[in-house]
C-alpha cells in the first residue's frame, strides 16, 4: 500500500485508522452478512451507528439538552439558502458578515429569500482576513447574524467569536472540531462533513431546539429543520454511510482527545507558517493575527514557479497543493487526519524548491 500526503481542501484527508476499520467491515458489518450501505436505516445496527454519531458529537462539542445534533443531506450549500428559507422573515433582516469566498456564497443565496444587512466586508482584502468586533456594525432586531469562523480558500480565521444580540450561526465547515470552543453563545453551527468530519453527502447542523421551532411552517418537510428535530434526522432515508464513516471518525478524535487535536493543529500550523515566514521566496497570504490552523495559503513569486511547485510537488507525493482556481497560489490543507509528517516533509520539498528556483 503506498499512501500520498494529501492536502486536498475537501475532499480531504481521513484517519487511517478509520479507513481500515471501515474498509474490514464493508462487506460483513459486525457479523451482520451485509454492508451498512445495504442495510435498512430502522433496523437496530443502523440506528446504533446513528445514535453514536449523534451522542459523538454531543461530547466533542460539549452540548446540553437545548441543542439537537442534525444530519442533513445537500452539504453546506443547502444550509446558505435553508437557513434564511426558515428564519428570515419577509419584513426582517438578517446579519452577515462577509469574510471571503463563502460567506460570500451564503450571503447571495441569502439575498434570494430577504433583506441582508453586510455588516463588515473585507471578501477582497489582500491579505486576507477578518474583520475586528469594532468593524462590526450589527443590526438591532436582525433575525440572526451569519459568520464563516474559516474561510477555506483565503485561508483566514477567526480566532475568537463575536458577541451579538440576534441568533449567533456559524457555517464550520472547514475547522468544525479542530479546536475547542464554547457552544453556547450559537444558535446553530452547520457544517459540510467532508473536511473533518468524514466524507462527502452530510451536513452537521447543531441547532438550538428553541431556535428551530422558529422556523417557517410553510416550508416543504425536507426544508424544515424541526422535521429533521422530530425525526432524528430520519425522516426520509439518511446518508447512512457518511453518517456511519462520521461515526468512526469522532470516534477516533473522542480516543485522540479534541485538546489535544488543537495543540497538534496549531503546532503542524505554526511550522508551516515559520518556513514561509523565514523565506524570501514564499509569501503568505492571510494576516498574521486570523491565519488559519486548517488551511495555509501563500504565494510564489510567479504563477509559473507556482505552477511548477504544485506540478513537482505532486510527483513527490504531495497532493492537492494548487490554490483554488479563483485565487490561485499554493494551499495546504492540513485538517485533523493530516499527520505531523506531511507537514515535516512539505517543509523539506518548500526548501529544496526554494535552493533549486529561488
């Protein structure tokens, strides 16, 4: 077996251990004579791997009984236009913070169902960034106030949560359970699963019960979240794989430890912006003070070095380098399952492609 170091932003990089386990119970589930995608979503394996994955995420994020812990099919896309569908009102308006690329997202479909109020907007900033709380103008009586705590492609994150009156919602999807933090001041996190929850075809939508009763009546069930609060997010047919495969991997972070995962992130992180910054050739491009943990984003002097880096770099086993295409760049992704040695050797391949082109 040959494993490449995977920097890829997502699809990302999973637990190896967790792929094996998956990989010896993909064809007999635990003594079943099935696969877990073959098997009914009511019968009782299934729903033991279902309720895990639920009370996993409980634990790792520290909720109490006001929140439910949802999986919803459509990835975070579906949350930026079912979010306002069901708490933003035809004479409200909701708050959102533009920070780059996806909250760039969020906020035009958004603006498809109501009146958004951009309270700070520093999407085309170079260096990229967030804003500061004294850039923050929010809005009294606003439905609910959007941020993006990691701004995938810009590679900029927030380092501590604003305070607000209205309904805090987070789009995690790229940092969701890299870090410790303080659930209670959020209404509702989501998150697309494919960065560091496990694959593809789930979302994690951590809501406040109190907040989801809110939420229109005149929605079709499947876009209603109290539909998913009543049923345990089987109303319908679950992504059951997605979900069984997030099971195992917050299984594994619960055996890790999530502070330690933090100080592993942080660390992997802190080499990697410490080979850029002690080079004349490479170049960062988040600010210093919201540099993201997950995603390292920098420059070459050329887009053709660039070019070539990726191109030589991936030759050398160092997979999905390139920046997203409307930005450019190099990027490295370096979510959870990432391991410390990766970042040891990308280090090594950024120096001797520095001796050779610089």
């Amino acid at each position: 077996m040959s494993r490449i170091f995977n920097f890829s932003a997502g699809p990302a990089v999973l637990p190896l251990e967790v792929l094996q386990q998956a990989q010896a119970e993909m064809v007999d589930y635990r003594g079943s004579g099935m696969s877990i995608m073959e098997m009914s979503h009511r019968g009782k394996e299934y729903s033991a791997v279902h309720a895990e994955a639920m009370a996993n995420v409980r634990e790792l994020l520290g909720l109490t009984d006001e929140y439910e812990v949802l999986f919803i099919q459509g990835g975070a896309s579906l949350q930026f236009a079912m979010l306002p569908m069901n708490f933003l009102p035809k004479d409200g308006a909701a708050d959102y913070v533009n920070s780059g690329h996806w909250a760039a997202a969020a906020i035009k479909q958004a603006r498809l169902v109501g009146q958004v109020k951009v309270v700070a907007d520093c999407e085309k900033e170079i260096p990229a960034r967030v804003p500061e709380a004294a850039e923050l103008s929010w809005t009294p009586g606003a439905a609910y106030a959007h941020i993006t705590s990691n701004e995938t492609i810009s590679g900029a994150q927030w380092k501590s949560f604003p305070v607000t009156d209205a309904p805090l919602v987070a789009d995690m999807s790229s940092d969701i359970l890299s870090r410790p933090f303080d659930a209670k001041p959020f209404s509702m996190i989501y998150a697309g699963a494919q960065k560091n929850l496990g694959p593809a075809g789930v979302a994690l939508v951590v809501i406040r019960k109190s907040f989801a009763e809110k939420g229109s009546k005149g929605l079709p069930a499947m876009l209603r979240y109290v539909t998913y609060v009543e049923n345990q997010s089987m109303y319908n047919t679950p992504p059951c794989y997605s979900i069984y495969m997030l099971a195992l991997t917050t299984r594994w972070l619960k055996q890790f430890g999530l502070e330690r995962m933090h100080r592993q992130n942080r660390d992997k992180a802190a080499k990697l912006y410490a080979a850029i910054d002690g080079s004349s050739f490479y170049r960062g491009t988040a600010a210093k003070h919201c540099r993201s943990d997950m995603n390292v984003t920098f420059r070459l002097p050329t887009e053709e070095l660039e070019e070539r880096f990726c191109t030589e770099a991936s030759k050398a086993g160092l997979k999905g380098l390139k920046g997203h295409r409307s930005v450019g760049g190099v990027r490295a992704s370096i979510y959870n399952a990432f391991p410390v040695e990766g970042v040891d050797v990308l280090i090594g391949f950024m120096k001797d492609f520095e001796r050779r082109c610089g």
